[in-house]
C-alpha cells in the first residue's frame, strides 16, 4: 500500500514536450491530456499534483499573417482558453522570434519561456512553503544551475527527461 504524502508542483517545458511527442509520434504531435499527464507522474512519486506549470510561446505571426499561421494561431487559442479553465494550470507564454540564417531559411525560436520557468521555481520555497518536491520535465541545459539552487533550498526537483543517443540528434540533453 502506498500513501499519497505531499503536493508538488510540475513545471513542463512545452516546446521539449512537443518536440518530443512529435519525435514519437513520427513528425505528428500525439494528442494528450496535460493534467491528467501531470497528475500521473506525480501520482508515480507518490505526490499529488497541487499545480501544473506550463511554458509556451504563441506560434509567430506575420504583420500580416499567412492562412497557415492563421491556422496555427487559432489553434494555439483553442488550446490557451481549454488549458486557462482549469484551475489547476498555471500557463506561462513567453514569445516567438522569427530568425532568418544566411541561407535565407526560416527559423523559429521561443523567447523568454526559460526566464519565466526560472522566475518560478526559484520562487517556489517563497510561494509554495508546503512544497518540498517538484517535477520538471525538460533537456535544456540551461536549467542545471537552478536545479542546484533550489535544492540548496530544501526543495527536491524530480527531472523528466528524454535521451537517445543517436548521431543527428535534434535533442539537447540535460546532465546534472
């Protein structure tokens, strides 16, 4: 018999959840549910799911967008209003840059998600007293020296993460 003992909080990276899911999913994203996908790995460490964090970023859009990012948009929309009904979500967006390299291709890359994720798990021994552990589902190595700093706090972080060693890899993998 085991015992729900504690609340967590789970803080997802969404582009990584979404590169991952569209890694196995063959190139289409796999549907789910976030909180029910949440609320299970907590139940897994014997944690009951008190928020789930969730960092995105808007699809980008043109001063005049295109069908396809009008497309992309709406859909982005559907997705912020079902997901900001849920009490339980707490959805942080940063935005999206536009880059185009010297071979004149498109590239697009999140901007400010990883600063909003950091401003909030640093803040979790202030916000969230109770907390003790909370789950983090990324690879972005950027995230090592916080880990380190919250846990010098007394708050445990549970690392999710993805690793395949594969030659051509589009993942960045976390090492802590």
């Amino acid at each position: 018999m085991f015992f729900l003992i504690d609340d967590t909080l789970v803080f997802i990276d969404g582009g990584f959840l979404s590169k991952l899911s569209k890694h196995f999913g063959g190139g289409i994203r796999l549907k789910m549910d976030y909180i029910k996908f949440a609320r299970n790995l907590a139940k897994n460490q014997n944690l009951l799911l008190k928020y789930l964090f969730y960092y995105t970023a808007p699809p980008y859009q043109d001063a005049e967008p295109s069908k396809e990012q009008a497309k992309r948009k709406e859909s982005y929309d559907k997705f912020v209003y079902a997901f900001k009904k849920n009490k339980e979500v707490i959805l942080r967006e940063g935005r999206c840059q536009k880059i185009i390299t010297r071979s004149n291709i498109a590239e697009f890359k999140q901007k400010g998600v990883d600063s909003l994720l950091v401003s909030d798990m640093i803040s979790v021994p202030i916000k969230f007293k109770t907390i003790k552990k909370i789950i983090l589902i990324t690879s972005d190595t950027d995230f090592c020296p916080i880990i380190s700093q919250i846990e010098e706090l007394g708050v445990n972080v549970i690392l999710y993460t993805y690793y395949e060693r594969k030659e051509n890899q589009n993942f960045q993998y976390l090492i802590i």
